[in-house]
C-alpha cells in the first residue's frame, strides 16, 4: 500500500518491474490517493497508464530544463547564483582583511568585514579565497 504510485517508483520500466514482482509473490498494490488497486485488471492497465504519464511528463520537464539552460547559455548566463559582493566589494573587503593595526594584529574581523557588507563570514572567506592579486 503507497499513497500515490510515483512514491512507489520513479520510472515506468521500475513501475512494472516492481509490480510484476510483487504479483509474482501474490502480492497486491494498492494506492490510496489514486484509486489504484492492482488485484483487478482495470487497476493494473490504469497504474500503468499512470505510470507511462507520468514518465512522459518527467521527460518534457527535463527537455524544457535543458532548453532553458542552453537559452540561457546563448544569452551569456552560465547559472547559479550571482556573488554576494562586486569586485570592488571584494577587494575592500580584502584590504580591510589585510589591515593591520600599530600592535600587528588584524584591524578588522571577518565578522566584522560582514557585518559591514550585509553578509555571512563564510561569504566573506569564499570572497578573500577567490582573491590572488
């Protein structure tokens, strides 16, 4: 028993396999929100039928994904997320990393450094880290 049949497997060939397998062991699947009951033929065609949709949809949504990221692609976006700080954010944040008072010792936090730009230490250190001038 499964609430619906896509928790029960991901693509239609697994639909089956796991289904003719539980038929073999005398097994019945039911699932509960989509009125499917395996032990009738009518409940076998229909989770079959469902299961073959619902690959087709998986696949016109990766179709659409890759032809989204290649649009995006020829339009010079290459994805993910855009840096927390400009280059000019960064390097002073660098500087005032790099600043260092009349007793030797650093002038300004990486805490603080954030606090400063509005965002997280860790983003701080990937910004210093991705700096090599």
């Amino acid at each position: 028993m499964v609430t619906k049949l896509d928790r029960f497997g991901r693509f239609l060939e697994h639909l089956i396999d796991l289904s003719a397998q539980l038929q073999e062991r005398s097994v019945d699947l039911v699932a509960l929100d989509q009125g499917i009951d395996t032990s009738t033929a009518v409940g076998r065609m229909f989770s079959r039928s469902l299961g073959a949709i619902a690959e087709f949809e998986h696949a016109l949504m990766s179709e659409r994904t890759l032809d989204g990221l290649a649009a995006a692609r020829a339009r010079g976006r290459t994805g993910g997320q855009k840096p927390k700080l400009t280059a000019r954010q960064a390097k002073i944040a660098r500087e005032m990393y790099e600043e260092v008072g009349p007793d030797g010792r650093h002038m300004h936090t990486a805490e603080q450094i954030a606090a400063e730009f509005g965002v997280t230490r860790p983003t701080i250190y990937r910004h210093l880290g991705r700096l090599t001038d």
